[in-house]
C-alpha cells in the first residue's frame, strides 16, 4: 500500500530534478531496512581486508556467507535447523495451549483465578533457565527436558496475554452475552475469547520469539544438533564463521516462524477497524 | 401484561435510584418512559431487563414473577453494541443459536430484511453507518420475538434524520410484531410521535410523577393543535416542582 501510494505520487510529480531527487529514495518499502546491514557489511568485509581488524576472531562476512553456503550445500544447515524448528514448534505448542486454556479459566472465573494466578505469578519470577537442572533431572537430557523448557517459556507470556485480554474486554458486550442468558461457557466461547483474540495473538508472538530463546538455552545444555549446538559447536573448536553463520539462520528462522504466524492468524482478525502492522 | 410492583433500588455506595415504582403495561403498547438526567430511568430499564437486580419489589410477566434475564425481554442499548467479529447476520442471529441452521438462516434474513439490511447481511459492523448498526441491533432483539422489548434511548447518538427514518421504522416494526415497547427518552416529541402512554420520573430519589394516555391518532403530526396540547402537559409533567407534585 505505502509503496503504491509512493509511486503513485512519484508519477504525478513534474519535475525532473525532483524526480530524480526522489529516485534515490523510491525503493519498495521492505528494501529501506536492508540499507543500515548492507552498509555495515560491507564497511567490515573492508575493514577486514585492509587489516584493521583480525580476521581469525572477527570473520569477514564473505567468509561467513561461505560458512553457511557450505553448511547448506552438505545439508548440515537443513539438518540442524529442523531439529530446532521442531523443537521450537513442539514446545511452541504446548505451552501456547497450556497459556490460552489456563488464562481463558482464570480469565472466566474469579474463584479460579484467585486460587491459581498467584502461584503463576510466582513461578514466573524464577528465570526459566534456572530449572534447566531440574529439567535434565527429571527428564533426562533428551527431547523431553528440552520442549519442556521451551513450553515453560512460552507459557508465561501466553497467560499473561490471554489474562489480561480477557480482563480488558468491554463490560458493555459482555452485558449483551448475559442480556441473551449465555451460560458461562457459552460467554467465554462467544464473546471472551473473540473479543481477546488479537491480544491473544500478539501474545503468542511474544511466546513464540521466546521459544526462540529458549530454544538456544535448550540446546546449550546437550545436543547433538540443532543451531544451538553449532554455536557450542563452533565456540568449542573456535570457528566464530560457524557461530555467525548459526546467528543469522536464527534470525532467518525467527523471522520466517513469526511471519508465518502472522500471515496465518490475519484472516482472524479481518473484522478489526485497523490498520495492521505490516511483518 | 407486565407487572411492576413497588420496585426499589439502592446501590452499594447508597444512592437510591428507585423508590417503590409500581407500574402496569397492557401487552402491545408502546411506552415511553421520560426524565430528567438522574432520575433513575435506565435504572428501570435495566432491571425490568433482569441486568440489575432489584433492592425490593417484583416484576411479572403475565402474572410470573420474574428475577433476572428473561427470554420474553428483549433490549436494546443506547449504543448498538453488535459484535465486531461478527457478521450482521450473525449478529442478527445471535440469540438464535439453538435453532437449526435453515431456520435460523431464514429468521435472520427476514428480520434484514424488514430493517432494510438484507444487502449488508455479510458486512462487518464496522462498515455500516451509526444508523445502520442500531438497525441491526434492533434486529437483533427483535428476531428472537420478545413479548417485551426494552430501548434505552436508542436513537440519542444519531443525527435528526437518521432519527426520525428510525423512529418510523421502529413504529412500523411494532405495529407488525405487536410486541411491547417500553423506550426511554429524554426527547419529548420523540415520546409524543411515538408512544401510546408516556411516563413520567423525577429524581431523588426515582419515582413516578406523571403517567400521561396519548390519545392521538397516527401517523402524528407536530402541527396539529392536539399535540401541542398533549405535549405541554407532558411538558409540565417534567418542569413541576417536587414540592407541589407530592400533594
């Protein structure tokens, strides 16, 4: 949209010094972010070259790029992001059913909630991380001690979401469920919880891009693959082009899951008077 | 008939909205009930619609006590209320959901149709006028066929046109469905136009001062000397003194 309405107006301007004024500036809209990173890239790929900085430590981003074509073409890359996005996507799930159906209960009964909110609260004081050993102890250091993990982490900001969503909602809709004698289910179902769902939306965001995170800690704590075990990996035997080249397919992940996330869940939202923000 | 017997309402920081309001409505009339700003109409309103409950006094509806939300009372807010993430039909079909499909499909359509929104029926909320909305919200109550229909000021936010187009509509409406109609208003040529019977509340506490029979044939015309008649004594009703109505 912003993009058609920029060269819309760029087509309707007359003058040529104008236009070309304005030519330097007309990129599509997603290229303006590329500009700052590229810039960077290339002043470091330089730096390295000319010798100002060490190479060994600090790799040249060609050297990275190089990493990582290698890392794609053996199929490692494929490899260990699947086993990260599936352990993303599995604790990713069952945290965010943990969050919604607990936060819809609390959300819906005060009684529930005066029993159970505070213990929540209180477990989401301790850091996450900080069960890692518990974790490992009671479910080994496989998958399960993993994807328990990552549910834990997102099950936080889901609740929270979900919660507070449901405390906001419009008393004055809620007035119209009971004027039509909804039973208490039937008010959570049709009106609670629709009215909650882009804040409940936006909260699995924030749960997934904290699965992310926890993903890493995850996989930290013993791996055989995974992105998380390239950078150990990549630290153990000191190849930093290992380590980066496992950053950026994190960002690439990260992004693509969120993007997704929103490209699925806008076709719930077509009834809001908003304009929403672009990925 | 409904049947309001010295209905009373304290609220919990003890204001008294109501004292022992006593109040008979024959079915199929029109009501309309006015007042001054705190006068404790909407108080009325809502408990009739069993949203609040009452501090003393009962409520019957043909002769059945009723305590809180009833199927045979339908309301309509000052704001229409409808549903964002629903379509109009499906906000118009909202308290239809125990029929079958067919059926329920067809109630909708019909009460579209008879507001004059059978184009908009797969419209979000959002994209139809003020006007519009509280079309559809009166749809709504309407399609599950009330015996009583309850409006609180249901037409104060729009614009004088919308309103008169609506206020004709809603006129219509009740002529084909007989329902009861109790409105509150604080317009009184709105009450005039519309009402066979016209209620009149005073504040501090809420109690009923004036209950006027509106005799006047329809449609009714402003111009006529009748109205004007009627419509000072309503007038009256409204401005008089406490001090001399408690005589």
């Amino acid at each position: 949209m912003t993009e058609a309405f920029a060269n819309a107006s760029l087509a309707g301007r007359p003058s040529k010094a104008a236009s070309k004024f304005r030519l330097a500036l007309a990129l599509p809209a997603w290229a303006y972010g590329f500009i700052l990173p590229v810039c960077f890239c290339v002043f470091w790929e330089m730096s390295v070259r000319a010798g100002v900085v060490q190479g060994r430590l600090m790799p040249a981003p060609s050297r990275v790029a190089e990493t990582l074509f290698n890392l794609a073409r053996s199929g490692e890359l494929l490899t260990h992001s699947a086993a990260t996005v599936s352990r993303v996507g599995a604790g990713f799930a069952l945290g965010a059913a943990a969050g919604t159906l607990i936060g819809a209960i609390c959300g819906a009964s005060f009684t529930v909630r005066r029993f159970l909110d505070p213990a929540i609260q209180a477990l989401r004081a301790i850091p996450s991380i900080a069960w890692v050993p518990l974790f490992i102890l009671w479910l080994g250091i496989f998958e399960t001690s993993k994807i328990v993990l990552i549910a834990a982490g997102v099950f936080f900001p889901v609740y929270l979401g979900v919660l507070g969503a449901i405390a906001s909602v419009d008393r004055k809709l809620v007035e119209v469920g009971r004027a039509f004698r909804l039973s208490r289910s039937a008010l959570v179902f049709r009106i609670l919880l629709p009215a909650a769902l882009p804040e409940w939306i936006t909260s699995l965001r924030s749960g997934l891009g904290l699965g992310f995170m926890f993903v890493v800690a995850a996989e930290f704590m013993g791996a055989s693959e995974g992105l998380g075990y390239l950078l150990v990996d990549g630290q153990q035997l000191g190849k930093p082009d290992q380590i980066l080249a496992a950053i950026l397919a994190f960002a690439v992940l990260g992004k693509t899951c969120d993007a997704m996330l929103v490209l699925l869940t806008t076709p719930l939202l077509a009834w809001q008077d908003r304009v929403r923000d672009r990925l | 008939m409904l049947v309001i017997d010295a209905l009373s309402k304290v609220y919990a920081d003890g204001t008294q909205a109501l004292a022992r309001v006593s109040l008979t409505i024959e079915p199929r009339t029109f009501v309309m009930i006015t007042g001054k700003s705190g006068c404790g109409k909407t108080t009325l309103l809502r408990l009739i619609a069993g949203l609040d409950q009452a501090t003393s006094g009962a409520i019957a509806i043909d002769g059945k006590p009723i305590s809180g939300t009833h199927h045979a009372v339908g309301i309509v807010f000052q704001e229409p209320r409808l549903l964002p993430w629903l379509s109009i039909a499906d906000n118009v079909g909202f308290g239809l959901t125990h029929l079958p499909k067919d059926e329920r499909q067809t109630r909708v359509a019909e009460a579209l149709r008879r507001v004059g929104l059978a184009e908009q029926a797969k419209r979000w909320p959002r994209e139809l006028s003020g006007g519009q909305q509280q079309r559809a919200a009166i749809a709504r109550a309407l399609v599950t066929g009330p015996k009583i229909l309850l409006l609180d000021e249901p037409f104060s936010a729009l614009d004088a046109l919308t309103r008169a187009d609506l206020q004709d509509q809603l006129l219509t409406l009740w002529q084909e469905s007989q329902t009861t109609l109790i409105m509150i208003t604080h317009d009184v040529d709105e009450a005039l136009l519309l009402a066979d019977r016209v209620v009149v509340l005073q504040p501090q506490p809420g109690h009923i001062v004036a209950d006027i029979k509106i005799d006047l044939t329809r449609p009714r015309l402003r111009s006529e000397t009748s109205f004007e008649t009627t419509r000072r004594a309503l007038l009256a009703a409204l401005d008089r003194p406490l001090v001399e109505l408690d005589r």
